[in-house]
C-alpha cells in the first residue's frame, strides 16, 4: 500500500513538473506585453442607427469596432499574417492577451461577425461587428425638434491605465452619411478617449475608456402632421362656438366639450410613443396651451351669458374680438413654444 501511494505520489510530482513550464508560459501570455501601458488604438463606424426609444430612453446601432495593438511575443517568421474568423478568433484569444472590452451602456451586445489579423513583427488587428440596444441620457425637453448625442462607451475592467490605454484610431471613425435612419439624421460621429474610475469602489485604480459619440438631429414631420396639426385643427374649430349667438349658451359649451374631448384623445393617443419623464417636452407644453385656450374661450362664453349680459352690438364685438383675437393668440403661443 505505502509502495503504491509512493508511486502516485512521484507520478504527479513528474506531471507538475512536466507541465509547469508550459502554464507558466500560458499565464506569462495573458498578461500585457512590456513594461509599459499598451496601446490600443480604437475604431468605429455606424452601420445603421434603427431605433431610438424615447420611452426607455435606449437606441439600438450596428457597429463595426476595430482595435489594433502590438505584442512582440506573437512575432513569427513568414510574410503572409494569421487570420482567425469567428469561432476560431475566439479560442485564439483565449490564448493570447488581449483588451477584454466590455460595453459600459448596454448589458450583452450581439456579436454578428468578427475577425483576428496577426502580423509577423506580431501586430494585432481585431474587428467585430455588434449590434444592440445601448442606454442614452437624453434630454427630450425640445422633443420633437430635439437634438441629442448617443454614446457608446466601452472600457476594459480587467487592466488598469497602467496596464493597458485606449487612443483613438482616425482613419477608421466614421458612418455612412447616405444611409437612412429611422427618424433621425446622424449629422456627426465623434470620439473621446478619458479615465474613468467606478463609482463606489474603494480602490484608486482608474480604468481607460473609449466613447464614440453619435450626435443626431430628430426629423419632426412625423409629429407636424400627427400632433400639431390635429390640435391646431381642434381648437380652430372650438373657436367656431362664437358664431353661435349667446343665447344658445348650451350649444357653445357643447362645441367647446367636444373640442376638448378630441384634444384629450389626442394626447391619449400618443401618450404611448411620448417618453415618461417628470418635465414637460414641446408637444406637453402644446397641449397645455390648447387646454388653456379652450378653457378661455368658454370663460369668455360663461361671461357673456352670466356677467355682461351685453346688449347685442356689444356682444357681437366681443364675439369678433374673441373669435379673432384667441386663434391669434393661441398660434403665437404655439410658435413661441417651439422656437423658444
């Protein structure tokens, strides 16, 4: 017994001992190469920008990333790179270092294609095609004739600045301006690079981070023709009530309800496409003015009926005072509202 567990013992021993160099060699790998912060210069361009969701303030963008850095230890003698696709990439990076980028915005990217490139002074090209839906902090209070910059933030949480930095990469940024997005204009793709440290932890260490910043500028036709129009529509014909003659108080008062009541389906309607947030945006505060001007148009009405009691000459000059003056004013305080 004491002679067999002796044997096993020695056994492992000669395996550790066989294959120590060689885990050494796989660990030494994955670590950065030479002494100083590797460099990786960074690029991105914008396939196609499909969706912006106001309500979970989310877009969804294809992306094409490349990052290129160079590692010595992957030099090897020929004239003709390594090339790695999809699966095989995979298990290539597995065995050597690379950046281990991770996408700060969005939770699990779909990657559709990627590629590894080795050069033999051990240049290293890697690109890969994602697409997904990224988090966006926007600010919607011009909505829909807003402006807004979408960002795409990635870092490496395993290597610290001094271990591994982001630079960009000019000569592969960019999108195609021909392409047509979805209710939006891309008008500029930029690029910054910044150290960032996570919030809440304790450590010092910061962390380089790369961000492409897509800046659009919304198309409002949509909403010309489905919101402002109607509502215009709406209280143009509310205003109609005072060619009614005062005397028929009740029939002003029901043309007036049913304008209300139109405007109020309105907004219901497009309640489910306008974004939750706790300030009022452009189409809110258009609304709020053709409540405004509905309700005054009825105390003008309730006046008439109840307080002036105006002879008819009189009435009929308020009548042409209110039915030209609040169209006036409500058009003024709708073009106020979206040019200001």
């Amino acid at each position: 017994m004491d002679v067999n567990v002796t044997i096993c013992s020695r056994l492992v021993c000669f395996v550790t001992l066989l294959f120590l160099p060689g885990v050494a060699g796989a660990d030494e790998q994955s670590l950065p190469p030479g002494g100083q912060p590797v460099e990786v210069a960074c690029g991105v361009f914008l396939g196609n920008l499909s969706a912006i969701a106001e309500r979970s303030e989310t877009f969804n963008a294809d992306l094409y990333l490349s990052f290129r850095w160079r590692d010595a230890r992957l030099a090897f003698v020929g004239d003709e790179p390594k090339r790695f696709l999809e699966e095989s990439a995979v298990e290539q990076l597995k065995q050597m270092w690379w950046p281990e980028i991770e996408f700060v915005n969005t939770a699990a990217p779909e990657v559709t294609n990627r590629a590894l490139e080795i050069s033999p002074d051990g240049s290293v090209r890697y690109e890969l095609g994602v697409t997904g839906d990224f988090r966006a902090d926007l600010d919607l209070r011009r909505f829909p004739f807003d402006r807004q910059t979408l960002a795409v933030r990635i870092q490496s949480f395993i290597w610290t600045v001094d271990q591994m930095v982001f630079v960009r990469d000019p000569t592969r940024i960019g999108f195609n301006p021909e392409h047509t997005f979805e209710g939006v204009s891309v008008t500029r793709l930029t690029t910054d690079v910044a150290r960032r440290r996570i919030p809440g932890w304790t450590t010092a260490d910061s962390y380089s981070e790369f961000a492409a910043s897509i800046d659009v500028k919304r198309s409002a036709t949509f909403y010309v023709w489905t919101v402002f129009t109607p509502i215009v529509l709406i209280f143009l014909i509310s205003c109609t009530s005072f060619i009614v003659p005062i005397k028929d108080f009740s029939d002003r008062i029901g043309i007036s309800l049913t304008a209300l009541l139109a405007c109020v389906a309105t907004q219901f309607a497009m309640s489910f496409t306008l974004p939750q947030i706790p300030y009022l945006t452009v189409i809110d505060m258009s609304f709020v003015i053709t409540y405004a001007c509905i309700a005054l148009g009825v105390l003008v009405s309730t006046m008439q009926a109840t307080l002036l009691r105006d002879p008819p000459d009189r009435a009929e000059r308020i009548n042409r005072l209110a039915g030209f003056g609040l169209p006036v004013l409500f058009l003024l305080l709708i073009a106020l509202c979206v040019i200001l």
